[in-house]
C-alpha cells in the first residue's frame, strides 16, 4: 500500500445515478479513480472559497481596534 494511501480517509456519500454515471465516463476518460476526481474537484471549490473569504476579511475595517502605539503601551505595561 503506498504511503499516501495510509494518509487517506475512507468515506461514505449518497449522490444522484446520473452524477455516478457521469463521475464514472469522467474517470474512464482521464484515467484517474473517481475519489481522485471529487477530492481534486472539492480542493478546488475549497481554494476559491478560501480566496473569496481572504478577499471579504481583507476589506472589513475594524475601528476599535487600538494603534500600534496603543498596543505597545499595553504591551510594556504586562512586562
């Protein structure tokens, strides 16, 4: 058994006849295991995701957060 295959986690899902039939013409045509497909399929709807949300954090502002000068009076005051 490769060393990647122990890092895997089997898993049980319930999807259409169709999507199978299609996940399954996918799989013949490129020559990869339906899992390769979906777990590369959900990596990718995951890294958007995760793109779209830095994008969203990168412009909430945050007012009461205090200066950096603030933060080093803090700071000195716990030493």
């Amino acid at each position: 058994m490769s060393q990647s295959l122990h890092n895997k986690k089997r898993i049980s899902i319930t999807i259409l006849p169709i999507v199978d039939t299609l996940l399954s013409k996918v799989s013949r045509s490129l020559g990869e295991s339906k899992s390769l497909i979906v777990e590369k399929a959900l990596r990718e709807f995951l890294e958007r995701q995760l793109d779209k949300d830095t994008k969203a954090l990168a412009q909430m502002k945050f007012d009461d957060l205090p200066t950096e000068d603030e933060w080093l009076a803090v700071q000195s005051d716990i030493e």
